[in-house]
C-alpha cells in the first residue's frame, strides 16, 4: 500500500537522483534557491521532498528519467505528489 512513508521514501530516491545528475542538481538548486547544504538540512522536510517531485514533474524529459531511475511508472510522480503534505495542491496552470 502507498503512503506517506512510500512517497517520503521515493522522494528521497528522487533526490538521490537528481545528486548523480549534475545538471538536473543544478538547475533544481537554481529554480527552488537552495544551496547542497540545504539538501543536507532539508532532506527531511515535507516541503522540500515536495519541491523534488515538483522538479520531477517539470516536464515530461525529466518525470520519464526520474520514473525509470525510481522504477515506477511516471504518473506515479503525480501520486507519490500527493501522499506528500502539501503535495496535494499542485497545480499545472
């Protein structure tokens, strides 16, 4: 059964990711304003582990890499999105 603990879990895989992916890293560290200590200090915090699928869904590219790394299906993004907190109000427009 998928859960919060799941959702934290592939989020963290997500970022686990996004650190062997220097451009990926990049630009999600450019476009959320955090430095890699905060990886390091947030990685923990709901919010921020919503940021990372955020980032997954960005656009199809990326959400297709992620998903294959994670081995999930991409639309799983969209559901691991939701059992976040705060995840739930994303919103594409």
């Amino acid at each position: 059964m998928k859960n919060k603990e799941y959702a934290e879990v592939k989020a963290l895989e997500a970022l686990s990711w996004l650190s062997n992916n220097p451009d990926r890293l990049a630009d999600f560290l450019h476009l959320n304003g955090a430095s890699i200590s905060d990886i390091f200090e947030r990685s923990k915090d709901p919010e921020f582990l919503v940021f990372i699928i955020e980032y997954c869904l960005s656009s199809d590219e990326i959400a297709i890499e992620c998903s294959y790394a994670l081995s999930i299906k991409p639309e799983e993004l969209m559901e691991i999105l939701s059992l976040l907190p705060g995840g739930d109000s994303y919103n594409w427009t």
